[in-house]
C-alpha cells in the first residue's frame, strides 16, 4: 500500500528546504516588514484614539465647568434683579406714599381754607342779620362807622363763644 520512494523523498526534501531558503531570503523578510508596518500603525491609531479619547474627556469637563459657571452666572443675574426689584418696588411705594402724605395734606389745607372761608362769610351774614335785626328793633338805621364797631363787638364775643 504504501511504498516509500528514496529518490523522490530525496528531491522533495530538496525542493523544500530551498523553497523555504528562497522564501526565507526574498519573500520572509517583506512579509515581516509589512507585518511589523501593520503592527506600528494598528499601535499608533490605537494612540491616537487614546489621545482623542482624553481630549474629549478634558473637552467634557471643560464643557461642564462651563455650564456650571454660566449657571452661576445666571443665578446671580436673577438675585441681582430680584434685588433690584425689590428696591424699584420699596421706592415706588414710598414715592407713592409720599405722594399721598403730600395730597392729603394739601386737601386738609384746601379743607381748613374752605371752613375759614365758610365762617368768615357765615360771620358777615351774621353781622348783616344782627345789623338788620337790629334796625328793625331800633327803628332806625346805623352809619357805618357805628355799624362796624356793633359788627366787631359782636364777633368778638362770638369768637369768645
């Protein structure tokens, strides 16, 4: 079945080894250098994504540190016009309070004004009566400078009443 040949083992062991000097000689060496290429640059993109990937790590945290001052930002931005708020609205109320105190008081002016008014002309009325009263109960009419003395003598016991 199987019969072993010496010559041709001879010659194929033969090719074989120079095969493989030839290879080894010519075509091992590029093989194993672009083996070895490959490698190197498998290796240096795997740097670069490492490189990437921390930068955008760092970018990241920058990013947020960012967001975290502008979100500071923003608070103190809404206290301060809170803040501002507040005094514009304690400003207008006591303006408005003010304006009030002034109105009032220039009513109670007008008021007091208008009441000295009233009694003075309430007085001359009174005078002119008591004068017409007077005549009738006298029969007889005054002058004008008896008139005035009877007026003042009457609204000084007036005023004392």
């Amino acid at each position: 079945m199987f019969e072993l040949n010496p010559g041709l083992s001879i010659w194929t062991t033969v090719v074989f080894i120079l095969l493989v000097v030839v290879l080894g000689k010519f075509a091992w060496k590029p093989i194993l250098q672009s083996l070895r290429e490959r490698e190197e640059k498998i290796r240096d993109s795997l740097e670069q994504a490492e490189r990437a990937r921390a930068e955008a790590a760092e970018l990241l945290r920058q990013n947020e540190r960012n967001m975290a001052r502008a979100e500071e930002e923003f608070q103190k931005i809404v206290r301060e016009a809170r803040v501002l708020g507040d005094k514009m609205k304690e400003e207008i109320v006591t303006k408005a309070h003010q304006q009030a105190q002034r109105e009032l008081q220039n009513t109670k002016q007008e008021i007091r004004r208008d009441i000295e008014a009233a009694k003075q002309q309430l007085r001359s009325e009174v005078a002119d009566l008591a004068v017409k009263a007077a005549e009738k109960i006298l029969d007889e009419t005054l002058d004008a400078g008896r008139q005035k003395k009877l007026i003042e003598s009457t609204l000084k016991q007036l005023t004392k009443n």
